[in-house]
C-alpha cells in the first residue's frame, strides 16, 4: 500500500454523483457525518451500493487520494445503519446469482 491508501471504516450517507440515460446510478459519492465526500470504487461491493441511494451505510474499504485530490474507497463490505447483517463480495454474488 502507498503512503496515501489505508484500511478505514467510514459512515455516511450514500448519493448518486452521476446517472446513465435511464437514470441509472453510475457513480456513488459516500458523504460522511463529518461533510468529507469519498467517490465510491465500481467494484462488486460498490455496484450494490448504488442500489442504496439515500442510505446511511457504514463502509469498511480501503481509502485512496487521487492526484486531483479526490479521496476515493474501494468498499470490502459494509451494513445499512440500523442492521446486523454485514454485506461482503460473496454475499453480492449469491445475491446477484438468485435476482437474475
């Protein structure tokens, strides 16, 4: 990992940044309690976070800057505050698997 990337836990608020044509989102903004704004990576756990537009989310990832300065994190998992249940990679793919 370089100087800028670590392993953090953040809670905030989840927002659509950017939709497609059909009003897809294509790129979540996580805003935290404390007004800093992460760019969400588009990975499988990034994916199913914008299917939870408006939610207040707790996200355990790594944190990156970009060299503009934007702070981005590639979540590992997360919960919706207010639930037990911890959602990983593998549980998106099953998740996935069974909506299709």
């Amino acid at each position: 990992m370089g100087e800028r990337r670590r392993r953090v836990v953040l809670r905030g608020t989840l927002v659509a940044l950017e939709r497609d044509e059909r009003a897809r989102v294509q790129q979540v903004l996580l805003i935290t309690d404390d007004d800093l704004e992460f760019l969400v990576e588009n990975n499988a756990i990034g994916r199913y976070l914008a299917e939870c537009i408006d939610s207040e989310v707790e996200v355990h990832g790594i944190v990156d800057e970009r060299d503009d300065g934007q702070w981005t994190i590639r979540p590992q998992s997360f919960r919706e505050v207010g639930f037990d249940e911890v959602v990983t990679s593998d549980w998106v793919q099953t998740w996935r698997a069974r909506t299709v």
